[in-house]
C-alpha cells in the first residue's frame, strides 16, 4: 500500500485511478487504504456544488475549471450521478459537460454512481477527495448529484458550499422550505440570460434578508438588468466574524459571465477556509461525520438483526396490548442493539492512545 | 481484485460525428442492465477517450461510429490505450462498418464489432460473459 501511496504522490495516474476504484469498494486492504489517506490530508479545502437537476452544476463546474486552469491551479472533481434503484446501473454523464478538460494532465475528473446512498454523495467521495488531494490537486471540487430538497451531505464533507439554482425552481415559498439554502456559503443563480432569472435572483435575495444575523450581496453580470436591493449589506460592521456570511451571484455558467466573479468568492472562502483554526473545524467536522456515519450503520445493522429475532414477537404483542409505551419498547430494543454490538467486539471499547490524550 | 464490484463502461463517439441514438441507446441499455456507464458526449478525439477510459478505470470501451472513419479513429483508440499501459480495458465497436472492414478492427484489439440490427441481447450476453470472468 505504501508503494500505492507513493505512486499517486508522484503524479501516477493510472494508481490514482485504480486507488479510485478500490475505495469505491469494500475489503481489509481498502479500509487500511481509507485510513491511511485521511491521516495524509485534510490541508486543501473542498468546494462542493449542489443543486436541483439541470440547474447547470457540470457546465458551471466546467466553465470554473477553464479559469482555474488560467491561473495554473491543478484541480481534481468528483462527480456523483445517481444510481437506479431498480438496476443498480448507472449513466454518469457530468463529464459530458468537461471534456474539454479531458486531456489536460493538470485536471483529474472521477464519476461516481451514489449507490444507494441517498443525501447527494457517494460512499467513496471522501475517499476520492483524499485520493486527489494526496495527487497534489487543489482545489478539490465535488459535485453531488440532482438533489430536492433536503440532501444536504455535501455540507458535512465541504469546507465551501456552493448551492446552484436556476429559473423554474419554483416561487419563493420553495426557497424557504428547502433546507438546502441554509447550507450555503454562496447561493449562485444560473441561466441568467433567461428571463425570469431576475425574479429568482431577488427571490434568493430576500430569502436570506429574512435570516437574522446573516449579511448578504447580490450581484448580477449584466449592467442592463435592473440592480436588486442589498447591497448596502456590504459594510455592516455590526455583523460578527463568526456570523456565516452567503454570497449570491447570478451567472451564466454556458458563456461565462458572471463566473469570474464567481471564482473570486470562491478563493476568499477558500482563503478563509484555509486559515488554521478554520481549517481544523472544518476537517474535524468532516471526520466526525465520518465517524458518526460509520457508528450509524453499525447500530442500524445491529437493530436490524435484534428486530429480526423471532423472539421479539412476545414484545411487540406486549406494547400492542398496552403492557408498555412505544419509549420504553424503542429503550430496551435500543439497548440490546447496543449489547449485541458490544457482545461481537468487546474491545470496542478500548480504542489505542485514548489513555495517553 | 473484487470479481463481483460494479462493472464500468464507457461508451464514446469519436470524430466528426454527430448521430448519437444508438449511443444513447446503447448508454440506457447497459444502465438498466446494471452497470455503469459513462457516456463521453459527440465528437470526441481518441485522446479524449483514452484519457476519460484510463482516469475513470474502466473494464470496457464501446464506440460508436456512423462516419466512415472507423479504420483510422479505433486504431489510434487502441494505440493510446496502448501507450498508456491500459491493454486490459476490453475494447468493443457498433455502428455502420462494413463486413470487409471487421477482420482489421478485431485485429487492433476490437473483441467484438456490432453493425446496425445487431440485437441488444446480444450485445448484452457478449459483456455479461466477459465481465463476469472477473478481473
């Protein structure tokens, strides 16, 4: 593994790729490689792009790594399309929209199929992050698949979040009840040259006016479109630095406008996200996560097999006839879960070098 | 390593050539078959496909021609993926070539040339057989 680590620090694409495909599957070796490749990284910040279906992520993307690509940043994307839940197959066809970078050596683009995850990523994403921040590739760009509402992942794993909206999303009621905006470091409005991407632009305006504490700038690239209010947000002194402050542009991804300045919001949150104590919030957050993530399955799995047990009749009979309530049901199953998982690894408890912190 | 992980396919069109049904066609079959496919858009080059094959690990390459430029176009597909270390990617083609013309393409490296009224299934059976072998 170590030669495998290596290789891919040299620039080895072809390791690069085949690491890819490891951690996009199971086995020992590959949770070895997992770990390995997180101690390894965690020092360039991600930007994650999400948003509705056809709002224009990939071609966004594109148009981002074309400028990017100016000012000689080597930059590596994930993309992640759904899989079917009928087939298990997959069309992973954001690269469509990039292959003008295909033959650049100093772009590195990886498709992935979510694979039943839902929330907008993939199980491998992390880990193919990692895999192109050890590559030297930086930034690092992620791009979840179509999402709706709620599928807010990227925000655990990216240090900066770009949600993507264009017209036709629907009237500001929308706005409000997606969960995705409160996840946004920078709102970014697409398909401006349509018409109605004025009103959406105004929409997401005063849908982040509405939240208290949280300072906002609207821009639109075209001087013949009519300038929306907001602006004097700009030098509120009275907003605190720890207070999360959302851009929003209006852009035009397919002819570029818009994106350059879109690109200079990003390398200020990138800056931002690089500054230590920020850096290590961020990175803590996302290991976390994964620890979380990974606690979950293992509890879910251990539940799963409890309930499973033919033995459990007699209780679900016992809260159908009013013997207990569903909280002292859910309680005792809860803990047996627990039980069970302690039973199958009793050393669980006693993870290394948790004494010498 | 793992014979049973999810297989990857990409299906391309190279060169000046826009007519992309069955491409697409092709893209929703393997899908719904159950694996995953990467479809490279209209009129790409062979090192926009070599280097999309080689960054995204693929098992197999289809390509799809209508141009008439299928002699030159596979062959320098399969050089590059020569030059690249990457022979093991299985190679196929499917498009409007003619009987004359199969012999050489299967020579370059093409495992199987499929011409227009090929069936689905049989398409789908040829890479079923070779992808399950394993790695």
């Amino acid at each position: 593994m170590d030669e495998l680590v290596d290789q891919i620090r040299r620039g080895d694409r072809r390791s690069l790729a085949r690491a890819m495909t490891l951690v996009d599957g199971v086995g020992p070796d590959v949770t070895e490689l997992k770990d390995r490749l997180r101690q390894s990284t965690g020092d360039v910040p991600w930007w994650g792009f999400t948003g509705p279906p056809g709002v224009g992520k990939s071609t966004l993307i594109d148009a981002l790594v074309t400028l990017l690509r100016r000012s000689a940043h080597r930059t590596g994307i994930i993309a992640i399309d759904p899989t079917s839940p009928v087939s298990g197959g997959a069309l992973l066809g954001d690269r469509v929209r990039m292959m003008r970078h295909a033959v650049d050596r100093d772009v590195f683009i990886r498709s992935l199929a979510t694979r039943g995850r839902e929330g907008g990523l993939s199980d491998a994403a992390v880990h193919c992050a990692r895999l192109l921040e050890l590559a030297s590739y930086d930034p690092v760009l992620i791009e979840t698949v179509g999402v709706g509402q709620n599928e807010v992942d990227v925000a655990s794993v990216a240090d900066v979040c770009v949600v993507v909206l264009g017209p036709g999303y629907g009237d500001d009621i929308q706005l409000i009840k997606a969960g995705l905006l409160e996840v946004a470091d920078v709102v970014v409005v697409n398909k401006c040259d349509l018409p109605e991407a004025g009103r959406l632009l105004k929409e997401v305006h005063s849908a982040f006016a509405g939240i208290v504490g949280v300072a906002e700038a609207s821009r639109l690239p075209d001087p013949h479109t009519p300038d929306s209010a907001g602006s004097d947000a700009e030098g509120d002194e009275s907003v605190s630095a720890s207070v999360r402050r959302v851009e929003v542009l209006g852009v035009e991804a397919k002819s570029g406008r818009g994106v350059e300045e879109l690109l200079d919001t990003l390398m200020e949150a990138d800056r931002v996200a690089r500054e230590p104590a920020r850096r290590q919030s961020l990175h803590d957050r996302r290991v976390l996560g994964e620890i979380r993530r990974s606690a979950m399955k293992r509890f879910e799995e251990s539940l799963d097999r409890v309930l499973s047990n033919p033995t459990y009749r007699a209780h679900v009979d016992r809260l159908l006839h009013g013997e207990c309530s569903l909280d002292m049901m859910a309680g005792r199953f809860a803990a047996d879960a627990a039980t069970e998982l302690y039973r199958e690894s009793p050393d669980a408890g006693d993870v290394p070098g948790e004494d010498s912190a | 390593m793992d014979g049973s992980r999810t297989k990857r396919i990409l299906i391309g069109k190279v060169g000046l050539d826009g007519h992309d049904r069955g491409a697409k066609f092709i893209v929703r079959a393997l899908r719904n078959a159950g694996y995953e496919v990467i479809y490279s858009g209209i009129r790409r080059t062979p090192e926009q496909i070599v280097r999309t094959a080689v960054d995204e690990d693929v098992d197999v390459i289809g390509l799809s021609l209508l141009s008439g430029a299928h002699n030159e176009l596979l062959a320098r597909v399969a050089e590059l993926l020569r030059e690249e270390d990457a022979g093991n990617i299985v190679l196929f083609a499917g498009g409007t070539i003619p009987d004359r013309d199969i012999p050489h393409l299967e020579s370059l490296g093409f495992k199987w040339v499929f011409t227009p009224g090929a069936p689905l299934s049989k398409i789908l059976s040829a890479l079923d057989e070779e992808l399950k072998e394993g790695v």
